[in-house]
C-alpha cells in the first residue's frame, strides 16, 4: 500500500511540474517585462521631472543613468548569491525591493530622493535578472524546451523595451510624471505571491563560504567601467579625471577579482566556464550584438526627431516594427536554432544585421518610409536571432549549478555592450558630423563649434541666428548629420560582421543530449502538503 502511494504521489509529482513549468515561463516574463519596461518608461518623462523638480546638470544625468549603472555593477553580486542561498529567495527580495522603491519614487518631492529610490530599483533589478534566466535554466532542463522559453523570453524583453517610451507617454498625456514609477507596483503586488507559490526554489553549490570580498570587489568594479564608459558615452574627455580614473580603477577592481577566483578553491565565478569556446564565444557575440544596437536606436531617434521632424510618439511608432520583427524571431528562434545550429543561426543573425545597416545608409535629409520600414524589419530579426542563438548557447554550456553566475555574465556582457556601444559610435558620430560645420559661410568660429556639438545644439545656434545665416548653418547641420549617420552605420556593419567571423566558434549543431540533473520541481499542491506535513 505504501509503495503504491509512493509511486502516485511521484507520478502526481512530475505530472504537477510538467504542467506548471510554462507557468513558471509566464511568472518570469512577467518580471522581466517590469524591468525592461523600467529601463526605458523614464526617458520620456525626463522634460516633466526636470520642471516639477528642477534638478541640476549633474542631478539629472543621475537621475537617468543611476538605475542602469546600479543594475549593471550589483548583477554577478546577486546572480552567485542566488546559486548560494537559492534563487527563487533573491527574486521574491528583489519583487519586494522594486515595488518599495517605484512608491518611493513616484512620490520623491526632490531630485536625491528621486537619484535614491533609482538606485534602490536598480538593486532590485539586479535581483530580478539573473534570477529569472537561472530559474528558466533549471525548470526547463530539456534544451529543445529551454531554447522555446528563451524565445519567449527574449521577445518579452523586447516588448518591455519598445513599450516603455509609449506607456510612459500615455501616462505623461494624462498623469503626472510619477506614474511611471505606480505602474510597477499593482504588478509586484501580484507577481510577488504568485512567484512564492509558484516558483521552485533551486541551488548551485553550497560548498564553502560565498565569497563576500569577491562579489563586493565584482560590483565596484563593474560600477568603475560601466560608469566611465557612459561618461565616454556621455561625450566626456577619456582623459579626464572623472572619466579616466572609474576606467582605471575598475579595471584594477576586476583584473584582482579574475585573479581572486582563480586561487579560489570555490569561487565565486568560475572562470573555466570561458575556457569553453562556446560559452566564451556566447558572451562576446552578446557585446558585440548590443554594441551595435543600442548606438544605432540612439542615433536613428536623433535622425527621426530631427533631421525628420517627427514627434517622440512618431519616432516610436517609427521603431515599432523592429520590436516586432524581433518578438516574431524570439518566437521562431528555437526551431531555427534546432534546423540550423548555434553556429549558423548567430552567422546568419549578424550578416542579416550588418544587411540591414548597409541598407539604411541610403537615409538621406527627407523622410522614406518604405526604407526605413524595410531596414528596422531586417535590423530587429537579425538582431534578435543573433542575441537569442548567443544567449541559448551561453546557458546550455554553463554547469547547473552556476546558471546564475552565468546568466549574471550573460546579463553584465548586454548592459557593458550597451555601453560602449554608445561611447563608440557616438565618438565616430561626432567625429564625422563636426567637421562639416567648420567654414560654414558667415558663421563664426565659435558659433560652428557651439553647433559642432550636436545637431540639437545646431538648430539653437541656427535659430538665434536668423536670416540667411541661419538657414546655411541648418542645412549643413542636417547634412552633416546625414553624412555623420552614414559613416557610423557602416562602422557599425564592420563590427557586425566581426561578429558573424566570432561566431564561427560556435557549435555546428544544436546538441540535445540527456537534460541535465536537476533538482525536481514540485507542483504547487505537493509543495502545500510538505508544509503541511512538515
């Protein structure tokens, strides 16, 4: 009779967690969608924040970038604390962490409040992130599964991030300007008791002590980089000390938390995961991906607004349909990732990229709408399908019980890629674009180096001006700008197609062995009668 209790309750067991794994799915992108809706939804609110609470410079440029400056330095933190004391633990901490901080913010009377409540998402962010990849790596341990929920996943991701900017204008149209920030908690309020009653807890390696020197030497020096990348992005001097030395300290940071780990019998991060060409291919595939990417988005929104003259909300239904194009690769990813393989799906998701941007260096000073339809189409499948092989095939080589330190990996390389995207194409940018503005006729040396700054920095000089100078000087910005554009685009193919080259290293073929051990995962009725037993 025992035994045939035993064997019920086992085959209800594994019943339950066949079931309620692609709930868990939906549980996890839901959380994701409030982070990557998060990194976005505040850029269109920047005009309303900085009249109602009438930051400074300095204030201001922290008030943007302190959220995704936190989230970046805090991710391998948190992704190694959750293999140690159990992921689905740091994702309900990080539920909680966000929603206190979206009330805070929402309501922050004055700019430090506003900087600090960022900073206290962008901790609950980093919670958040890792976490969800770790847990999908351990429910889904099937890879033909996992590379679905990847898909999904990441089209997720890409929704939050395109949606962002039009929430955040809905909201702006008809509330004030922390309701950017109230969205998030009605959200937490219910994702945080559906994640504990739905969400299984899963381990790395609990041997030895977590290594708390090492994650704190991790965080400040992921801090230094990312912080002096997006001053360089910013259009700050490389030499100067407020750039120069978060590089150098940072890089010291993470040269002497590399050399930690190596001497450690239970590091943090273990490092011979990039002895694996495949995982370590993975990741600088990942860089490369949003190096183009995010230095493009910025630089297409400038061109939209205002070579074009289109309005925020054009600009982002512009955009649009390359966050479409990218959830339609996201969903198709996993069965062009099991005909095709890792190797070719990432070649063929970069060259179809690096196609996209050639093609788009035929945008000129007026509007053609079937071009840039046609190049954002082709830019947001390529970019999604090299971003989603990369991805796959970075967790699939990572050993279970490091799915956190890996996906930390996976995250810290998108975020660093993000930022010296835009400190790269940004410095080619403007070193394309300024010379142009140097002997406009009557003009004087400082006004066309005023103007020399940017296309936004241009107009004002243009419009102070007036009359005929005036006109001369806006037309050779916008000129300017075109040609500025068309160089950094075929920069960015170059970098693409060294990407498609990396990839090369990738697997020729989509390996589904045995799925890998790992702990079971209860139904949520067999984790109610543990309880009650217990």
């Amino acid at each position: 009779m025992s035994g045939t209790t035993t064997a019920a309750a086992r085959c209800r067991r594994e019943t339950g967690a066949g079931a309620n794994r692609w709930v868990v799915l939906v549980v996890l992108c839901v959380s994701l969608l409030l982070v990557a809706l998060d990194a976005t939804v505040l850029h269109v609110a920047v005009p309303a924040v900085t009249e109602d609470l009438k930051p400074g410079a300095i204030e201001l440029l922290w008030i943007v970038d302190v959220y995704p400056l936190v989230c970046a330095s805090l991710l391998i933190l948190f992704g190694t604390l959750g293999d140690r004391v159990g992921r689905r633990r740091v994702l309900l901490l990080g539920y909680g962490l966000f929603g206190v901080a979206s009330g805070i913010a929402a309501l922050a009377d004055n700019a430090q409040v506003l900087i600090g409540a960022r900073a206290l998402l962008g901790v609950g962010g980093a919670m958040i992130m890792p976490a969800t990849l770790s847990i999908l790596r351990q429910v889904f341990p099937d890879r033909r599964e996992r590379a679905l929920a990847i898909g999904i996943w990441s089209a997720v991701a890409a929704v939050g991030a395109a949606v962002g900017p039009l929430l955040g204008g809905f909201l702006l149209e008809h509330f004030w300007w922390g309701s950017v920030f109230l969205i998030n908690i009605p959200l937490m309020l219910i994702s945080l008791p559906i994640g504990r009653l739905l969400l299984p807890e899963s381990r790395g390696d609990r041997n030895g002590p977590w290594d708390v020197v090492g994650a704190l030497m991790a965080a400040a020096g992921l801090f230094g980089i990312v912080l002096g990348v997006k001053r360089l992005g910013g259009g700050e001097a490389p030499f100067g000390p407020f750039t120069l030395v978060p590089l150098l300290v940072g890089g010291a940071l993470m040269a002497g938390f590399v050399r930690r780990q190596r001497r450690r019998v239970q590091p943090l991060v273990d490092l011979r995961m990039f002895s694996r060409p495949a995982f370590s291919t993975s990741v600088g595939c990942i860089v490369l991906a949003m190096l183009a990417l995010v230095g493009l988005e910025l630089i297409a929104a400038q061109y939209l607004q205002l070579v074009l003259g289109l309005s925020p909300l054009e600009t982002g239904l512009r955009l649009l349909p390359l966050t479409v194009a990218a959830m339609a690769s996201g969903l198709a990813g996993a069965k062009m990732l099991r005909r095709f393989g890792p190797r070719a799906m990432v070649c063929f998701g970069f060259c179809l990229t690096a196609a996209a941007v050639v093609t788009l260096t035929a945008m000129g000073g007026d509007d053609n709408t079937g071009l840039l339809l046609f190049g954002f189409i082709l830019l947001g499948f390529g970019l999604e399908t090299t971003l989603f092989g990369a991805y796959e095939s970075m967790l699939s080589e990572a050993p279970p019980a490091q799915a956190g330190g890996a996906a930390a990996i996976g995250e810290t390389s998108y975020q660093l890629g993000a930022g010296i995207g835009i400190a790269l194409l940004g410095s080619v940018m403007n070193r394309a674009y300024a010379p142009g503005l140097a002997s406009v006729p009557g003009v004087s040396a400082g006004d066309s180096a005023a103007a020399g700054h940017s296309l936004g920095e241009a107009y004002d000089v243009a419009a102070r001006l007036g009359g005929s100078r005036g006109d001369a000087l806006r037309h050779a910005a916008r000129d300017s700008f075109v040609h500025g554009l068309h160089v950094t685009l075929l920069v960015s193919a170059g970098l693409l197609l060294l990407g498609a080259v990396m990839a090369l290293r990738l697997p020729r073929v989509m390996e589904c062995g045995a799925p890998a051990a790992g702990p079971a995962i209860p139904a949520p009725r067999d984790v109610a009668e543990s309880r009650v037993s217990a």
